[in-house]
C-alpha cells in the first residue's frame, strides 16, 4: 500500500453520529458484530464520498471494539475512485456508479456494491422563510444557472402562493472539488432544462455557470449557513445537523415531496438493476418518492490481496462490508440514510462474496 496520512473515524464520526445514541439505536460499538463468529481484526482505509461519510465513519466506530479499524478520508467520489485506482485506499465511497472510463483507470477488476440512499436538499438560508418553499425542476435550474436572482422572483411566487418571499438576492452555493452529489444534483437538473443539459451536463464536475464553490458537504453546508440569502445542495444529514430549511421538490408525477427517510426510501423501490448494480435513483418514478435521492456505493479491488492488502486486513474489510449490510443498514436509518430495499439488498450481499485474496475466498 502506498503511503497516505489517515483520518481514524472515531473522532471524524462525533457530531453526526449523534443521531445514533439519541435514537437508542441498535449500532452501538458495545453490540456490534459484523459478522457472527468471525475473528477479523485489522486496518481499512477508504476514501471518497463526502455524501456518505457519516455512514462510515459511523460504522467503523461501531466496529472499535471488535479490533477492526476504519480510516475514511472524506474528499469527494471522484478522489476516492482515483485513490482506489491508484492503490492508495482499500475502498472508495463513490456516489455515481462507476464509469467505463472509471472502469479503465482502476485497470483490475473491480466489485460495485450499493450500500445505502440519501435524499439530496435543496437548503437555503433566508430570514423569515421557513422550510418547505415549494420548487420545481425547473425553478431550481433557472436559480443554478443564475437566471432567478431574487427569492421573490414571479417563477419562485407562483408556486408558493400565501407566502411571504422576501425582495432579497439569491446566492448560490456549489461543490468545488468532484463530487457524486454534484453528479446526482446536475442529472436531476438536466432532466429539467434543455440548456441545462446542452450547456452544463451531468458529470461530478462541471462549470457552473453563477455562485460560489466550497469543498464538501459539509464545506456547501458551512457557506449557506454563513451567508444570508444563500442556497445550496447538500445531503440530508448534513442538513439536519445544521437546522436547515430546505424546499419541497416536485417529483415527476406532478407532487410537492418533502425529503424524509419514508420518500427517500421510495425512492429505491421499483429500481431498474444492472448486471453489475450500477443504479441510479434520481428522478424515481414512484410517485411517492422525492425526487433528488443518490444512492451510495463502495468500490473495491475484487482480488484485494494483489492490490496490496494483508490477508488479515482483508478480513477485516470483508467484517467491514457485512456489518453494513446487515446491522449497518439500522444504524444508517438512524442518520437520516435509507437503507436498501430488498431485492437489492440480497444482490449486494452477494457482490462481497466475489471478493478474493490472491484468487481464494475470504473466510
């Protein structure tokens, strides 16, 4: 392995995990198996999505005591596939499904596995507006692309009638560095917009044609939090950690959602599944799904071993995955995550068993 300066989780996982022992939940380190009679201990760095750190992190906490290790390195879905492919991490936290081109630059081959969804908000910070202002597709792109400049704007008025829109301008508020919560916003607005597609597209990156950028979720969340008048994409948790408003969206069948656990999971009923779990839940078309909701992934070397892993830390990545998709979906529940539907569930259960070290079965 590559040398790389790590972040443990204990520490990075606090303020969000709060969730966590306020709901009495059942991920506690004290109760945690990830997997019934295994013996695993050992070190696993991952690195990647922003969108899903609370999850990991939160995960790895819970698994402290039982000798497993969990470093995440929070910097974007982009980066965790380039440090996977460079063999600097074990796993990557990557949002949108991986890519041919991903594909190309990880050279071996690699195994997908859905881990979890998230509802993708649209936070704004706007003295006396209170959450629930009611947007369209369409209204959101024209205020990302700089085309609504005040909250007061008649395309905005129209569909919040009764409510008092103040006069004051729009600040927008956008990831910097790559991002599978850009990649998941921009296919929502794309899907709105002609110019949208044509001119700026659906990628983890693109240019943005007004606002300001910042590093993160939790960089998005800090700078709408500081500026009056701003708005912003950030996922759920993050919003709720820093009590923020955020609007209702309007689905494809014509509804006013508001992102919560039950519309979030909705959004993950009625999938359409590929051959190698590269889903993508944005714009469901289950009419009580909200509309923004990513779906997470963890992308990992399918012979771990000659990728530059000890056999005991393979065990332990192998925990890792397991007690996220049996225990781990509970306690991503508790942090405002959705956890998978079954179908799906089952099939990603199986994608950790054609994991292998140096060709043989982890056991």
């Amino acid at each position: 392995m590559k040398s790389r300066q790590w972040l443990a989780v204990v520490p990075a996982a606090g303020a969000l995990a709060v969730g966590v022992a306020a709901c009495g939940g059942s991920g506690s380190a004290s109760t945690a198996s990830a997997d019934p009679g295994s013996s695993a201990s050992g070190t696993v760095n991952g690195a990647g999505s922003t969108f899903a750190a609370p999850i990991y992190q939160q995960w790895g906490s819970d698994l402290k005591k039982q000798g497993i290790t969990v470093n995440y390195q929070p910097v974007g879905s982009g980066a965790g596939v380039a440090a996977l492919a460079n063999k600097t991490a074990d796993f990557a936290g990557s949002d949108p499904a991986l890519t041919s081109d991903d594909k190309s630059s990880i050279k071996t081959p690699v195994v997908q596995i859905p881990m979890a969804f998230g509802a993708i908000t649209v936070s704004y910070n706007v003295s006396g507006l209170q959450k629930g202002l009611k947007l369209d597709g369409p209204t959101i792109a024209d205020i990302f692309l700089g085309k609504v400049k005040k909250w007061n704007d008649p395309e905005i008025a129209k569909q919040n009638p009764g409510v008092t829109l103040p006069s004051s301008n729009i600040t927008v508020v956008h990831r910097s560095d790559e991002s599978g919560t850009t990649k998941g916003f921009t296919t929502f607005l794309s899907d709105y917009r002609a110019q949208w597609k044509s001119q700026i597209g659906a990628d983890k990156t693109v240019k943005w044609p007004t606002g300001t950028g910042a590093k993160g979720n939790d960089g998005v969340a800090a700078a709408v939090k500081q500026t009056s008048g701003a708005v912003g994409y950030v996922e759920q948790a993050f919003a709720l950690q820093n009590n923020f408003n955020y609007a209702d969206v309007k689905n494809k069948s014509g509804k006013y959602i508001a992102p919560t656990l039950q519309t979030t999971s909705a959004a993950g009923d009625e999938l359409s599944i590929p051959a190698d779990l590269g889903i993508s839940s944005i714009n469901s078309q289950n009419p009580a799904a909200y509309p923004i909701v990513s779906q997470t992934f963890i992308d990992v070397h399918q012979d771990v071993c000659t990728s530059g892993m000890s056999a005991g830390n393979a065990k332990a990545l192998k925990a890792f995955l397991n007690y996220g998709l049996t225990q781990g979906q509970d306690v991503a529940k508790q942090l405002f995550y959705a956890p998978l539907p079954s179908p799906l569930l089952s099939k990603s259960k199986a994608q950790i068993d054609k994991i292998r070290c140096n060709g043989s079965a982890i056991r």
